[in-house]
C-alpha cells in the first residue's frame, strides 16, 4: 500500500481519512478487476456502475451541491493508484455534472444528477472543439435562439471525454453576448437529441472513451440552458477551478504507483552481485522521485484546501498542482520504466502502462504551457499597479 502518511497533514479532518479508507477498500479490490483497456467503454460503463452501486459517487455528484474539493483529489489519487479507467469514470461523472452541480437550477439537478451518482448514467463535459482547445475565447459552436423557447445547435467538439457513451453533455456554445470569452453559454443536451451525431472516436495512446461531436440545427429547450446567457465562461471556468487540481491528484496516484514499483524492483533486482538499489544512481532516481511525490502532494492539497476554505477562485493555485504533478509524475513513470529495464518497455507491463497513462495528463484541462501563461499572469497581476489581464483564466 502506498504511504498514508499525508492524511495526516492539518489539509484534512476526520471524515476525509475515513472517506480515503472507503475508497481504498472499494479500489483494491475493484478497481483494476473491473478494467480492461482493451475495452475502455465496456470498463467506464462497469466501473461507473459499480462505484455507484458502493455509494462513491456521492462525492462528484453530491446530492446537496457542495463539491469538496479534498474528497474528489483523496479519491483521484487512490484510484489513478490503482487503475487510470477507475479514475478516469470517477472524474468524468463529476466533470460531466459539475456545471449543473455548481450552476444549475433545482430542476436540471434532479434530471441529471441521481443517474449519475447511480452510474447508470455518464456524462461528459464538452468545451474542446478542432481549432479551440485552451483558447476558449475562440469557440466556434454557436447556439441561437429560433424564437420558439428553444435554442439552435451547430458546431463541432472533439476530444471529449466519454464522447459516444454517456447520456448527456453539458455543451458550451457561442450566443453572441459579447465578444470573446464574454458571449458564451452552457447547455445540457441529451445523447438522443436529434441533430447529434458522433463523428469520429477517437484512439489515443491510453485507451479511454473519445469522439468528436458534430451538432446541426440541434434544438435545445430554454430550461436546459446553464444559468443566463452569455455565463458560459464562467460555468465553465468555476467548474475547472474544482476540478483542475484533481488532474493533479490523478498524476500524483500515477507517481505514487511508479514510485512504489521503482523502489520495489531496484530492492529485488540483483545487478553486478547485488541489489540494483546499491547503485548510486539508482538511489538518485528513488530520491528524486520521492522529492517529486512529496511535493506533488504538497501542491494539490493546498489547492483543493483552498477551494474548500471559501476563496472564491484558486485558479492560480490549481495551476500550479496541476503543472507540477503532471510534469513530476512523467518524470517519475520515466524513471520507472529505466529501473524496470526491458520489462519497462514491454507492453501489458504496468511501468509501459503508466507511462503511457500520464502522458495525457500532461495535455488536456489545459496543456503544462497554458498553466505556464495562467500562472505568470496570476503573478503579474498580483504586482502594485498591474492592470487585470481578462484572458488570465484560459483553460
């Protein structure tokens, strides 16, 4: 088992060591049973059912609307541990409902959300699009009212997570508001809305569920629109400044599981009449990586403690856990996959595995030079006399 240690840490109370003890128990026993990448829907749709079945989505899909922060990253870093498919249903049920969860009204929560909590029903959070990605303000999907209580669809997303196998999207689209990041709006659209066609899936290195959406003149009534026009951006940006430093809580289980496996085999390896670990760079490797766990973890509960204690954005912070885990945990899955030698490279080994699984992280929710620019930007605006810069929060 990995170390324990951090629950320790002033970051938490009571009830988020007894959850972290919850989520263990289910994951060491489910978590990696229940996933196959060889068929990475099938796995989503097992292993969200059977989180439902246990009661853990209660957290990304919390029935009084209140998204703790600690709880979600306690839960992201146990099951990355353990299996990036566990990890990867548990997030996209939270990401998927957290615009509703945050900003939707008493209606929208009771149609989405009991499917979700239960796993029987996935969601997906769809933002990206071909020419769009961190560059929010230049969404190209557009949403306009047809004068008839419902709003028109067009447009293209790709890259979205459970695209093709949940039940619903939460769609953010151009209506025209104001320029720029200013004239958006978020839409809740159901899988079986005429005018929705998945287009493509999409392969990546790590198998998970992808596809590109294509939308044409797809009706969505006025009650499925997410809080008022035009606050699209900020839907989108509050649900990622909850979320963001889970990615990092995600990598940090990855590091944890490489770090474990580094220590494990340089100890039983024997290598020139002794153990691999007797080697100085072999111990150069272990310590690095610990120093990369450490401050990984570090860096993600100070975030997510944050955002629980009321500051209204932790942008910043969220920024900073999510580059450094992303970036510490590669490196971590890469001195694994050394340690381990040819068995490092060998598909189905767990080191090839986790290197290919981290690699993602590395890109989506906003790419390591994006939270560069956030990040620079957070301090340049924290100097005497800075003007706000608006484009601070892309994602």
């Amino acid at each position: 088992m990995a170390d324990r240690s951090f629950l320790q840490w002033p970051f938490f109370e009571d009830r988020h060591r007894a959850w972290a003890q919850e989520v263990e128990a289910w994951a060491a026993t489910h978590a990696e049973a229940l996933s196959d990448e060889h068929d990475a829907d099938g796995s989503v749709q097992r292993l969200a059912r059977a989180m439902g079945e246990a009661g853990l989505l209660r957290v990304p899909c919390p029935a009084d609307g209140r998204l703790d922060a600690r709880s979600l990253c306690i839960a992201r870093d146990i099951l990355a541990r353990h299996s990036g498919l566990a990890d990867f249903a548990f997030a996209m049920q939270g990401l998927g409902t957290g615009p509703v969860t945050l900003f939707g009204t008493d209606a929208q929560r009771e149609r989405l959300l009991p499917g979700a909590r239960a796993g029987t029903s996935l969601a997906a959070f769809a933002l990206s699009e071909p020419e769009a990605g961190s560059d929010v303000a230049a969404l190209a999907t557009t949403a306009t009212p047809d004068g008839n209580g419902h709003w028109r669809l067009n447009g293209r997303k790709t890259w979205i997570s459970n695209g093709g196998i949940a039940a619903s999207y939460i769609v953010f689209a151009r209506t025209g508001e104001a320029p720029g990041a200013r004239g958006l709006s978020a839409f809740i659209v159901g899988a079986d809305a005429p005018g929705l066609t998945i287009e493509a899936r999409i392969d990546v290195t790590a198998p998970h569920p992808l596809a590109t959406l294509a939308f044409a003149d797809l009706r969505v009534a006025v009650d499925d629109l997410i809080g008022k026009p035009g606050e699209g951006f900020k839907v989108a940006m509050g649900t990622l400044d909850v979320f963001r430093a889970t990615v990092g809580a995600a990598a940090l289980g990855f590091a944890r599981r490489a770090f474990d496996m580094t220590v494990e085999r340089a100890s039983s390896r024997k290598l020139f009449g002794g153990a691999l670990f007797d080697q100085q760079m072999s111990q150069a490797a272990i310590a690095d990586s610990a120093v990369d766990v450490e401050a990984s973890a570090l860096l993600v509960y100070r975030a997510a403690w944050l955002k629980d204690s009321g500051q209204p954005r932790v942008t910043r912070e969220a920024s900073m856990a999510k580059l450094h885990a992303t970036e510490a945990a590669q490196r971590c899955a890469d001195r694994n996959v050394q340690i381990h030698g040819g068995l490092g490279v060998t598909k189905g080994h767990k080191a090839e595995e986790l290197y290919r699984e981290v690699r993602a992280l590395r890109v989506y929710e906003g790419a390591s030079e994006v939270q560069r620019v956030v990040i620079a930007r957070a301090e340049r605006e924290k100097a005497p006399g800075a003007e706000r810069d608006s484009r601070t929060s892309t994602s």
